[in-house]
C-alpha cells in the first residue's frame, strides 16, 4: 500500500513538473499565430497579461463578448503571452515572454499591452496612445484595455485600420469596450 501511494506521489510530482515544462515558448506561441495569420489572410493581435491583472481580463472578456467575438475571429489571429506574475506563479509566463515585450518596447508600460501584427511579425498599431498634441506615445500613455471614450475611438481607429471591419461593427466593438468603464464615484455626501 505505501509503494502504490508513493507512486502515485512521484507520478503527479512528475505531471506537474511535465506540465509546467510544457507551457510554450513565445517564440512557439508567435510562429502559431503568423502562421494561422498567413494561412486565414489575417492579422494578429498579441497580448501581453498575467494571471493578476483585472484590466487584462476585462480585455479578454471584451474580446471573447458574444456580441463581438466573431468580429474578431473573422479578422484577427488573437495571441497571448503570460509576463510579470508574481514570483509564486512565475511558472505560468511563457518562456521569452518578457523579451518579446522589450523587443516591442512595452516592458514599462503595464498590462495588458498589445500589438497589432502583420502575418510577418511587423508592428502596425499598439496600445500606446499619444497624448493630446503629441505625434508619439511614451509607454506611460499605454490604454491597456480600452475603456474611456477617447481610449475606445483610439482603438477604434485602429481596428478600421488593420482589419476589414464595416463601420456598423466597429460601433458595436466600441460600444461594447465602453462596458468597461469602472462605475462612478458617487459624490461626497451622496449615499
């Protein structure tokens, strides 16, 4: 009885083990989706997140809303890389993730960041939006998931950009995106 329970021990110790060898690399994750991309004649969009970042949910659940999902599906190769988990999951970012960030220059800019990729890896938007009167962003100005009214035009104007979206389905992507506004602050005195 005490060799089938220390077997069964080792067993899962080494599915664990196997499991979190296995999460992919960035490289694996990116050389998928470009070549999905290539292949459906689509873009990619990638998204840097970690498991602690409510923006970054707030982000997938938009993107995945049924409202809106098969807009996307149809136009965009979505991408994830799991970076910046705390030192106790640490085992959940992808191998490279961080480096595939820098490359990007969104390691100081928060989460989620994303990009908006060609199918050959090339930049052709990102979450960084300039400030007012500004022709570049500073990873300060990153929108992570667009969410004001101003942050929801600025991805407006890159989903017209990079994707075959009509104007009616970009109206219902923006009025979706503006679901994540957080709710109000009630004034003082007001209960």
């Amino acid at each position: 009885m005490k060799s089938i329970k220390l077997l069964c021990l080792a067993l899962l110790l080494t599915g664990s083990a196997f499991a979190q060898a296995t999460l992919p690399s960035s490289e694996t994750v990116l050389n998928n989706a470009y070549a999905q991309a290539t292949k459906e004649n689509k873009k990619v969009i990638l998204i840097f997140h970690a498991s602690w970042c409510g923006w970054c949910k707030k982000m997938d659940a938009s993107l995945n809303d049924p409202i809106c999902k098969k807009m996307f599906d149809d136009n965009y190769v979505i991408a994830h890389l799991d970076v910046m988990e705390q030192p106790a999951k640490a085992n959940l970012e992808n191998p490279g993730g961080m480096d595939v960030m820098k490359k990007f220059g969104g390691e100081k800019s928060g989460l989620p960041f994303w990009l908006v990729l060609d199918p050959q890896g090339n930049v052709l938007a990102n979450s960084l939006m300039p400030k007012d009167g500004a022709t570049t962003a500073t990873p300060e100005d990153n929108v992570g998931c667009p969410a004001s009214d101003k942050e929801v035009a600025f991805f407006d104007g890159i989903l017209r950009k990079t994707s075959n979206l009509q104007a009616e389905d970009i109206a219902t992507i923006h009025k979706r995106f503006l679901l994540n506004q957080p709710p109000p602050t009630p004034a003082k005195g007001t209960n």
